[in-house]
C-alpha cells in the first residue's frame, strides 16, 4: 500500500498538467480577443487625435445644445416592487433635467399596490408624470412592462396631438445628468439608437463586491463597446440610458404587432440593439464629456473629504449591489439573456465581424468557469510545493510549473496578458474615478470572476431547467439603492424656478409673476395664489421640497398638546406652529416658508431644544393662530394682534393697481400710527397721497380677495377635533 501512494500522486500530478495545458491554452485565447479589442481601441484613438489636430475639430458645446429647438421626448421607466426608490429617482430626475418638453411614464403592475400609490403621489405633484399600468398581475418580465408603456406613449401622442422624436429608457434607480435630454435632443432624428455611457456611483474602498461595477462599466464603456460600434456598427442598449428613434420603435412595433420589446428573452435591451441593427438602422454610444461635481474622501476613505469637478462622458449614474449574492443572481439574468437566449433566438448571423462579436459576447460561458478553475490549480500548485518544500513528500516529481516546451511559452504569455489585464483595468477605473479605486480595482478582479462563475452558474441550471420543464423565465427583480446625496453635489433651485420644472407654471406665468414681485414686494408664492394660478398646497409642497422639510397636514389636537411650549406672541411674530410629532414625540415647528437662522435661534432660546421643522399650508398657519389667540383670550391673558400675512393688504393692493408706487407708499407710511391716524386707507386720502376713489375701488378688491380666501379656509382650515371645524 506505500508503494501504491507515489504512483496515485503521480497519476494525479499528470492530470493536473494536462488541466493546467487545457486551462492556459483556453484564457491564452480568450486574452488574445482581449489584447486585439485593446490594439484596436488605441489605434483608433491615435488616429482620431491626429485627424482632430489636422482639420481642428472642435468639440461638442453645451451652448450648442441649448440652441436646438427642443422636441418632444418620452421617458419610459418600468417598475416592478420600487416603491422604496421611485419617488426619489422621479423626484431627482424633474429638479435635475434642464429641458421642458417631456413626459414621464411608470409601468407598474395592478398587484403590487405599493409602488403604485408612490407613484401617484408624484402623479399630483408632476403634470408631465403618466402611470401605465399592465392589466395583469406581475412580475413577468421588463419587456412585457416596457410593451405596455410604449402602447402608452403612442396613446398619448394621439390623444395630445404630439409626436415623440425619442423614447429613453430608465430603471428606477438611475441618477441622470441634466443635459441628457438635450444631448439626444441634439442627434435625433439621425441616430435610431443612442446609447449613453453607464457608470456605478462611487462607492467606499471596503464595498468590494460593488466596486466590481465601477471598474466593469468603467472599461466596457470606455473601450469595448467603443471598439464595437466602430467595427460592426451596432451598439448594445444596457438597458438605461438608452434613446429609440420614433423611427426605430415604429418599425420593430409594426413586425411585432405593437411588441418591440421580446418578452421571450430577459435580456430585452441587448436583443432590440441586435434587432436594430439587423433592419440597419443607426446606433452609436454617444460620448459627450461634461462637468461632474463630487464629493470624494481621499486616501481609501481615511483622508478628508473634499469636493472636486471630475470631466467624464455625460452618463448615467446607479448603484449596483453590493452583496454577493444579490450581485450574482443579477448578473445571472444577464448572462441568461445574452448568452444563452441569444444564441437561441439570432444564432450566428451577419457578417464575419457580427459573428466575432457574439462569440465574444458568448464566450464567458466558458471563461467564466476556465477562470475559477485556474485559482484551483494555482492553489493546488503552491500545496504541492510547501509539501515538497517541508519534506512530506519523499518521493521525487519533476519540477513544478516547468517552463521547457510550448506550456511553457504559454504561461510567460499568459503573465505577461494579465500585467496587460491589470494595467487596462487600472487605467480606465482611475480615469473615472481616481488612483485609489484603480488600485482597488486589481483585487476586485478576483471577486469579480468569482461572482462571474457563480453568476454563469446560475444561468446555465436555470436554462436548463427551462428546457427540460418549460417553466417560464420571469423578471429575478434585484433590489437596489437610491443615492441619498453622498457623494452628488445638489443643485439648488429658485422657487419659481422649481414650479416650471414640475410644469406647475409656464415660464409666462412666472416671468409675470417675477414682474409683480418686483413691484409689490410680495412673496412669489402668493403672487401665484392670487392670480389662480397655482393652488396653496403645491405652493408648500414646493417649499418642503425645496428647503428639504416635511410637508404636513396638522389638526387641532397637533396645536393644543403642544401649547405652551412657545409663547403665542413669539408664535405670531414669527408665523410658527409648535406641534407635537406623532412619531418621536418631539417638538416640531410648523411653518409656512423656511425659517431665517435668526428666528431658529430665538425658538431654540424659547424652548430649549432644537426642534424639528415641517412645512405646512399657510392657511393652517393662519388657522392655527387664531386657535392659539382664542385659547389666551378664553382663559384672560392678553395677546397681540394676529398678523395675518395670507390676508391682502390695503398698500399692496394700491401698489398693484398702479395707484401709487412702492417707494411713495414706504415714504407715506414712514409716521403713519394706527393709535393716532386711524384707518390708513383715510391717512392716505387725508395726505392726498391718492384719491379717494382709488381708496374705494382697493378696499373693494381687497373685500373681494378676503372672500375668496375665507373660502380657500373652508377647504383647508385645520381638521376639526370630534368634527368641529376651526
């Protein structure tokens, strides 16, 4: 039996060899596809340069983009279980997006009552959101969802008398750059398929498995798909950040029956490009480099965060999971669909450069499993040479890992493929998202093969299980998360500003509106009000937004439990509501604007405590003070009298009628005492500042206006306690 255990080792030695021949032969080939996408890509980028030096081309400018007439676009984003991030992306997507003629629409299925309940609630605040909703019960699969939205779109245009030049596709976690539109604005109708750059959000050192996604898009992006479209001519969709023609989605809707999108594969984006290119139409990965700010922490995250300007393509921007298995079983689907339906449904068709493409699509199938199993041999390798180098096996072997002979030479290839691997890695991850992640990136290499082998893995015993039991491939919905803001630099939006992009108000209205402001010195928001423009609640709901407060509907029972906290005088000067929170049982300030640091500072001084502030409609401000000033006056104390900011005013009115100007109102009123003047519409006519009719014809109006507002109160005064209204 000694004697039977060299000659195992041995046998099982040469077998090791002959996998070690087969696996270096196999990731030699794959590298040498690698290495000719690598050449390719900097001949192309030589040449360009010098071609660019040589006829001085100028590149693209925003200024250009704002000067083409804007045309009507469609923004289809399915959903399926999203009602934790789509509020947020909807909301990030109208205060970002610098263009006006859009329209929004959300598939969502009848059976998942959460998502759809968010977005309609969106639905009210954006008059360009449109709900979609499948008439049957989900998930099936995102083609499916993405069918319905588009029989939507063209519903739409039908019954609005428009006519979509471009249709983008989103997910809803995707964070867009504020010139997207404009840029596809700019290359429709030319291009039927424009494909924009995807990017992983920056995530921290330690996220390995997410990091994975930064340095993946980072080279796909930035080389693959860029050397794929210049030798073939047809682009991937990556399924976000994707623009069809009116074109495009007409001609696949007319030899599908209104069915663009396959809903036989699960990789729908990557079959309409394959589609596309086979009816030869036009597609491109469109890069246009822009301006990003950021917030990034030098030194792995140790260093000082710091905020810079980074100059990347204009992208869109996700995160990725960040969990193993979340991250595999996602990129399973992919593989599913690229490799395995794929193949099924197109074969290998087109052109000897077509089909060199799918092969390379396809090989992972492969690759994916050659790789992993190299870690085995490698690791095998280093246990049988500390064995032999601590003497635990006696008998002798021939040297490890010899180089004599054609294994040999490839294996040094082989090295030397994978410093190039490493330093093509390196390069673009730095590119984008600095020196330490394109360090980073090296090790994640590793996780990313294993998560590739698990991921193929998958996809391989679930088309299996397809084919042998013909149960149907649904939508694997991977859960993701929405940026809170880390690491983005928010732009902040002027009010008015903020209401034309939710199509609130027409830039007319607001430049009107702007007009009088300046005149009448009144706030913009009760401009909007007293011109029937706009009605009270989208006014808060704007200025929580904008000040990134609470908006709230407060009742009695909110003020009472929290009376005496704040003194009623305080409370009227300063126009707050102390209210009790529900939730924590800590003091709220309610407000109708944002408060002044001054203001917080004496109601921190007040109560002693820094509470939290929401935002309410000022009508239930107002309610809420005449609440307080009849509580003091029923128990004997005396209170000032209540300011009422909502109710017109006799000066603005005359102001706004032109019957005098603001600066001979503010010089008249500088003396002007109620105690001794009395009624300052006599003051007024007493010093001949106007006439008298003027004075009649104002205290009219503002008869007129106060009615109306005693009934906008009837619809929104605070709610009753046991019905009894305030």
């Amino acid at each position: 039996m000694q004697l039977y255990w060299p000659f195992l080792f041995a046998d099982y030695y040469r077998l090791l060899e002959d996998f070690t021949a087969i696996v270096a032969v196999i990731i030699l080939l794959s590298c040498l596809d690698d290495l000719f996408i690598d050449a390719i890509f900097y001949a192309r980028a030589i040449k360009r340069r010098f071609a660019a030096r040589k006829h001085h081309y100028q590149p693209l400018q925003p200024e250009q983009l704002h000067n083409r007439p804007e045309q009507h676009m469609a923004i289809m984003v399915p959903a399926w279980l999203e009602h934790d991030v789509i509020a947020a992306m909807i909301e990030g997507m109208v205060r970002t997006l610098d263009y006006r003629n859009y329209t929004i629409f959300v598939g969502t299925y009848r059976n998942d009552r959460a998502t759809i309940d968010e977005v309609e609630r969106m639905r009210k605040r954006y008059r360009q959101l449109v709900r979609v909703e499948v008439p049957h019960d989900g998930p099936t699969c995102k083609a499916d969802c993405l069918n319905w939205v588009v029989q939507a779109i063209f519903a739409h245009e039908k019954t609005h008398g428009i006519t979509f030049a471009g249709t983008i596709l989103h997910d809803s976690e995707d964070v867009l750059h504020p010139l997207e539109l404009r840029f596809f604005n700019y290359l429709l109708p030319r291009i039927d398929l424009i494909q924009i750059p995807v990017n992983s959000l920056e995530r921290n050192w330690y996220e390995l498995v997410a990091g994975v996604y930064m340095d993946e898009f980072a080279e796909w992006h930035g080389k693959d798909i860029v050397v794929r479209e210049a030798l073939s001519g047809m682009v991937p969709s990556a399924g976000v950040g994707t623009c069809f023609s009116r074109k495009a989605l007409l001609t696949l809707s007319a030899e599908t029956d209104n069915q663009p999108f396959n809903t036989q594969t699960l990789t729908e984006d990557y079959d309409i490009g394959v589609r596309l290119a086979e009816h030869g139409m036009r597609s491109i990965l469109a890069r246009f480099t822009v301006d990003y700010k950021m917030r990034r922490k030098s030194w792995f995250g140790f260093g000082p965060e710091r905020e810079k300007t980074v100059r990347m393509p204009l992208c869109v921007q996700e995160y990725f999971p960040n969990r193993f298995r979340t991250s595999y079983r996602q990129k399973a689907r992919w593989s599913l669909g690229i490799c395995f339906q794929g193949w099924a449904y197109f074969g290998w068709y087109g052109s000897l450069v077509d089909r060199y493409f799918l092969l390379r699509d396809r090989k992972a199938i492969v690759t994916s499993f050659v790789t992993v199993f190299a870690y085995l041999l490698a690791l095998q390798y280093i246990v049988f040479h500390f064995a032999i180098s601590f003497g635990l096996f006696t008998t002798t072997y021939p040297p490890l890992l010899s180089v004599h002979g054609w294994v040999g030479v490839v294996l040094i290839l082989n090295a030397i493929a994978l410093v190039l691997r490493v330093a093509q890695r390196f390069y673009f991850t730095s590119r984008t998202f600095g020196w330490e992640h394109g360090l980073l990136s090296i090790p994640r290499m590793v996780v990313g093969n294993f998560v590739n082998f698990m991921a193929m893995a998958r996809a391989l015993k679930q088309y299996v299980t397809h084919l042998v039991t013909g149960k149907r491939l649904v939508w694997d919905k991977t859960m993701h998360d929405f940026p809170s803001g880390d690491g983005l630099v928010e732009r902040s939006a002027r009010l008015g500003d903020l209401l034309v992009t939710w199509q609130a108000i027409d830039d007319a209205q607001l430049d009107e509106a702007l007009a009088k402001q300046r005149q009448q010195r009144r706030p913009l928001g009760r401009i909007l009000i007293d011109e029937g423009w706009l009605q009270e609640e989208v006014i808060a709901e704007a200025v929580a937004f904008q000040a990134g407060y609470e908006m709230r509907v407060i009742c009695e029972d909110d003020v009472l439990n929290a009376r005496g906290r704040l003194s009623t005088d305080l409370c009227l000067r300063l126009r707050v509501l102390p209210v009790q929170d529900a939730g924590d049982g800590r003091l709220m300030m309610a407000t109708a604007v944002p408060l002044e640091p001054q203001a917080l500072a004496e109601i921190v001084a007040a109560c002693g405590e820094t509470p939290k502030v929401c935002i309410v409609r000022d009508s239930q401000i107002t309610a809420g003070l005449d609440l307080l000033c009849e509580r003091d006056v029923a128990e004997g104390r005396r209170v000032s009298p209540l300011p009422n900011d909502a109710l017109p005013r006799l000066g603005d009115i005359l102001v706004e009628r032109g019957d005098i100007s603001p600066e001979a109102l503010h010089l008249a009123l500088a003396d002007y005492s109620p105690q001794r003047d009395g009624l300052i519409g006599a003051y007024l006519a007493a010093r001949d500042v106007v006439f008298n009719q003027a004075i009649e014809d104002a205290l009219a109006e503002q008869r007129r206006r106060i009615e109306r507002l005693r009934g906008n109160r009837k619809l929104s005064p605070l709610q009753p306690v046991a019905g009894k209204a305030i």
